[in-house]
C-alpha cells in the first residue's frame, strides 16, 4: 500500500518535471525565442493550459506530488531565481552553505525593511503616499482599489458636490461641509464577519496612526471613526484610544446591512446622501476600510509590503460555527488551507463562499485568496425545491442577476421571472448596480404583482435589510414563498435570517453600556 502511495506521489512530480523539460525545449524554438518568452513564461502558459484542459482527468492520488512541486518546489525555486543561483552554481557552493526555510510564509523582521522612529505629522505628503504605493496597499474592505490614489486628493481645497434636493430634501440649498473629513468604515458591514472588530480590539494604536497619515496627506482637518453601536468592546477600546485625540470622533450606527456601503458611510456620518454617481470626495471626504488604515500605518512605520489579509472563516466546521479570525495571511493562500485551519468542514455542505452572505461569490477548495479575501464561508446544504418556479429579485445590495441564477440552481427551482429592485440604479451598461437610498426602502409591492402575474411559486430576494422588510409586507400576502440569498449562510452562523426588520435604523450616539 505504502509502495502504491509513493509510486502515485511520483507520477504527480513526474508530471510536473514534464511540463518543466517541456518549456525549457519550446522556449528554444526560434519563434519563441523572437516573442522574447522565457522558460518561466512558457511554463506559465503551460500551467494555465493544464489547469483549463488536462486537470479534471488526472488521478486524484497525483496530487500530492503535484502540490509538493506546487509549493515547496516551486516556493524554493522562486528564492534561487531571486538571487540568481543555477542548480549547477548551488552545487559548486554547497548545500549547507544555503538554507532555505519555506515553512510558514511569515513576515520575518527586520528583512527588506526598517523601522521609522517619527510621529505621523513629521512625514510629508509625499513620503506618506510613496510608501503607500510601495508596498502595494489597497482597497482590504473589497474594492482592491489603490489607495495611494484614493488619498491622493486636498480636502481643504476640494469644493462640494451638487447636492441632489430629491434624495436630500431636509438640507438647505446652500448646504455645506465646513472642512474636510476622513471616514473610517469600521461597520463590519457583511453579518458573521469579525476581523476588522478584532482588528481594532487588539490594533487601536496603529489604527490611530493609520487615521493620522490619512489625515495628514489629504489636508482632512477631522476623521470619523463608523462603527455599529453593538461592537460594544472595540467601541471601549476606542473610547479609550480617542481620548487625547479631538480630532478623532466615532459615530455609532444601527445593526442593519448595508450600513458599511460607502455612500451609506457618509450619509450617516456626515448627513449628506451622494448621487449614484458622486465620489465621496462630492461630501469633502475620503472613505477607508479599518483594515487598509492599518495596512496605512505598516507601510508608513514599518515599510512592511502588503503581502497579507486578514479574514474570517466561519460556517459548517468541525468544532461549531463560531468565526475563526486570522491575521496576517499570505495572499495566495487556498480557500482549503483556511478552512484546515479552522478546523476543516463539517460533513457534507451546500457551498464554499469566497467573501460575505451578500457580495460574496461560490469558490473552490484550491482558489487563492487575494488581498480582498475578507472571509471564507462554508453553508449548509440547499433546501430542494424540486423544480418550483422562482422569481428573483435583484438588488443593488446584494448578489449579481448571475448570483442569484446560481443559487436557484442551487436550490433545483426553475426561475420564470426577474425583477430588479426599484432603487436599484445602473449608472452604465453592464456596471455594477447602485442604491439610491442604500438602507431606505420605499417598498417593493410592483415586483411581487409582477411575481405572481408570472406564476412563480417562490421568490428569492437578495435585499437589505430594509428592502426585505418591505418585501415581506407583501409578497406572503400574495402567496409567495420567500427565500434571501443568505439564508443557507446565516442558518449556518446562527444568524437571524433578513425578513421583517426588528430593529431601529436610528441609535442613539449615548455610549450607554
């Protein structure tokens, strides 16, 4: 059995020495050689050639050699063609003369960077965002966008956007802000997720210093700090970390989605609701995820890269379901290495989501994670609806027209209807859809007629929560069954599932626990 094992293992390193002889030889041929494509490129597109062709039909008992090639092989190879060391030059030197140790994947301190001993109003502009830059930081909450150029503005000298009187009616004409803010989104927006509260309950002072640097490059004279008031430790910890800073102030908002939604950020921080198609910038004000703040101060500080994510994994686990937070993890990462390290799955499950119950998207056990993995999700199995029909209900808040097919294929429903919802806005042909109201739902009555004019037995709604609240005042009364895209997540997690909405959209800004 074992000899049956080794053999296997082999076949699979065999495999990939294969596709190693096999670029080198291509990469001779003269056409290659004009095309200016090295072995490594070729091998690349031979990789990417297997992984779309060969890879389904290869014996599961490969894999373990293919993976060892994969990662320690390759991990190794990775660091001789940093140096550029030939095998031939390693064996001339010796082997006990290089060490390698490709275990763990760890920021080790003090290599390739140095600690800067200032205060963060003692660096310029200029310095701040070229080590921003440098180490590659960007957008953690989801949106990947480069932050350097996202804090690249002067808010003291950025004038206010035309504030739309519909969407506003409250706010005088000649509304405006009288300086310029940044704006923390600490909401841990997506239900179930728990690392950037965690973050800030154990990193306040380099969140701190992250907020600083913001401040200091885009000429922000305050910064609000947005956190969901039942966050009850991290808003302690704050409290505490904000006391010799009145620049630095915390709004606490209500325990409704989609409260960590950029434009929902501002209006509730600032009291001023952008268009669709406003930046933040139109309020005087830059938002920024509580990860990419600290990602901020790393940089600036410690000239760490950004290398790393920090995520929760959470659902069907050995163990319970209880979120596992991890700091610090290596992108490229797979999906099933996190969930080993939760733990590992639980029997058998509905699906493996690569970020949260609304935006996030299926994925697979070997999918890299990327810098904005935020979570990995494992759900329940599906209910079967055994071929019902469905109506979906397309929201700006939640899954894609796409997502949503998926689930219901999921689910076995055959969907004869779609409706999007009325607040759902496409700015342009194919981009992703806007609320124009994000968390405020006049109601969704017309979709559920049209629903039942369509004959569909159920309805699948991937609303917030105050769009689902509206559905459900309707669609049971019509006959309609209803389902959330999220509902295999949250019965997983324990949580709640989004229906009528049971809480206030209002909170006092009293710290009363």
């Amino acid at each position: 059995m074992i000899s049956e094992q080794k053999a296997a293992v082999s076949h699979g390193i065999l495999l990939i020495a294969l596709f190693s002889f096999s670029a080198f030889y291509i990469s001779e041929f003269q056409w290659v050689k004009d095309l200016s494509l090295s072995p490594l490129i070729v091998g690349i597109i031979l990789g990417m050639l297997y992984a779309n062709s060969l890879r389904n039909y290869i014996p599961e008992t490969w894999v373990p050699g293919i993976k060892f090639c994969t990662k320690q092989i390759l991990r190794t190879g990775i660091v001789l063609y940093g140096f550029r060391l030939t095998f031939q030059q390693v064996l001339a030197i010796g082997l006990p003369a290089i060490i390698i140790d490709v275990e763990g994947d760890e920021w080790e301190e003090g290599i390739l960077r140095e600690a800067v001993n200032k205060r963060p109003d003692e660096f310029t502009k200029e310095e701040i965002i070229s080590a921003i830059q440098s180490a590659g930081v960007v957008g953690m909450g989801g949106a990947g966008f480069p932050t350097g150029v996202k804090l690249n503005i002067n808010l003291e000298e950025t004038p206010m956007g035309e504030l739309d009187p519909e969407i506003n009616p409250e706010l005088p004409k000649d509304f405006k802000l009288d300086c310029g803010y940044i704006l923390v989104n600490a909401a841990e927006c997506e239900p179930g997720l728990e690392h950037n509260t965690k973050q800030i309950e154990e990193q306040s002072d380099k969140l701190i210093r992250g907020i600083k640097y913001s401040m200091e490059i885009t000429h922000a004279k305050k910064a609000i700090i947005a956190i969901k008031k039942k966050h009850h430790k991290a808003i302690k910890v704050l409290q505490k970390a904000l006391e010799n800073e009145p620049d630095i102030k915390m709004h606490l908002m209500a325990d409704i989605y989609p409260m960590g939604e950029e434009r929902a950020v501002v209006r509730e921080c600032l009291g001023v609701l952008l268009t669709t198609t406003q930046l933040p910038s139109a309020a005087r004000s830059v938002v920024i995820n509580v990860e990419t703040v600290c990602k901020i101060a790393e940089a600036v500080d410690e000239k760490k890269p950004c290398i790393s994510k920090n995520m929760t994994v959470r659902g069907k686990l050995n163990g319970g379901n209880e979120a596992h937070v991890f700091f610090d993890v290596p992108v490229g990462v797979s999906v099933g290495e996190m969930i080993e390290k939760a733990g590992g799955i639980d029997g058998k499950y509905g699906e493996i989501i690569m970020g949260g119950a609304f935006t996030g998207k299926s994925t697979t056990l070997d999918a890299p994670t990327t810098k904005t993995t935020g979570a990995i999700l494992v759900t329940v199995e599906f209910p079967d609806l055994h071929g019902a029909t469905m109506g979906i209900l397309v929201c700006a808040c939640g899954g894609s027209e796409e997502r949503m097919r998926e689930i219901a294929s999921k689910m076995n429903a055959k969907v004869v209807s779609m409706c999007k919802c009325k607040q759902a806005i496409e700015n342009k042909p194919g981009a992703p859809l806007k609320c124009l109201r994000p968390g405020n739902c006049p109601g969704q009555v017309k979709n559920n007629i049209q629903f039942k004019k369509d004959k569909c037995e159920y309805i699948l709604i991937g609303n917030c929560s105050d769009c689902s609240n509206t559905v459900m005042a309707s669609g049971p009364k019509m006959g309609l069954k209803v389902f959330h895209q999220t509902d295999h997540v949250m019965r997983t997690v324990g949580h709640p599932l989004y229906r009528s909405l049971k809480v206030s959209k209002e909170v006092s800004q009293e710290i009363d626990f």
